[in-house]
C-alpha cells in the first residue's frame, strides 16, 4: 500500500512539473514491469515525456552504499545492507522498454560522475534541452 501511494505521489508530481513545462527526476526504482506500465500509462495521459535510467552498480558499491545509508541518522530509504539480496532479486530490468525509453548509467564511482553522466546522456536523446 506504501509503494502504490508513494509511486502515485512521485507520478503526480512528475505530472505537475510538466504541466509547469519543467523537467523532472522521479528518484524511484520502478523495478518491476507492473510499476513501469502503470507509470508509463499515467505519463503518456498527461502528455509527459520520460526515460526510465537504470542506474548500474556492483554489488561491492551496493554494499558500502547500503553499510553507509544505514549508518545515516534520519534516512528515509527503506533499502537497507541486510535487503539488498531480496531487493536484486525482486528487481526487473526495464528490458521491456524501447531504446529511446531507457538508458543505464554506471553507478560506481562517485555519485557526481553517474549524475553528469545521465544529463549528458539525456540531452544527446534531446529530453533535456
């Protein structure tokens, strides 16, 4: 129930921003092809254009990302160390997707670098301008 009222919350605001004629980053996984045909649908009603990124990394980098998230005080992500197997094995990869509807990005290194690296990607696709 939390995840459907969270994607809806993230989807209406994406909605939103378009609307607005703004640019938008839903910081979501949408790991399964469920989550992504519903999102998709919602967008495409309200005219929003999207690129679902996949953000790679391996599993050491999950591991001292998570070790590190968990050691936050106050975090809000409901990934944590001892989920990360559970959650790679819920996760579908957005194979389903058109080219022009996905883009992965590796994720390894220092979280600037996948950043630069997305919006690149993303003006070359002409989503961003």
């Amino acid at each position: 129930a939390m995840t459907r009222r969270t994607y809806a919350a993230l989807l209406a605001a994406a909605a939103r921003h378009a609307a607005a004629g703004e640019s938008c980053v839903l910081d979501a996984t949408f790991g399964s092809v469920e989550l992504r045909r519903q999102a998709i649908r919602r967008l495409r009603r309200r005219g929003v254009r999207f690129v679902f990124v996949e953000s790679l990394a391996t599993a050491a980098s999950q591991r001292r990302r998570l070790a590190a998230r968990d050691r936050e005080p106050g975090g809000v992500s409901d990934a944590r160390l001892e989920d990360r197997r559970r959650l790679n094995a819920a996760y579908t990869a957005p194979r389903e997707l058109p080219a022009a509807e996905r883009m992965m990005v590796c994720n390894d290194g220092a979280i600037g670098g996948a950043v630069s690296d997305c919006l690149a990607k993303l003006v070359r696709q002409r989503v961003l301008l």
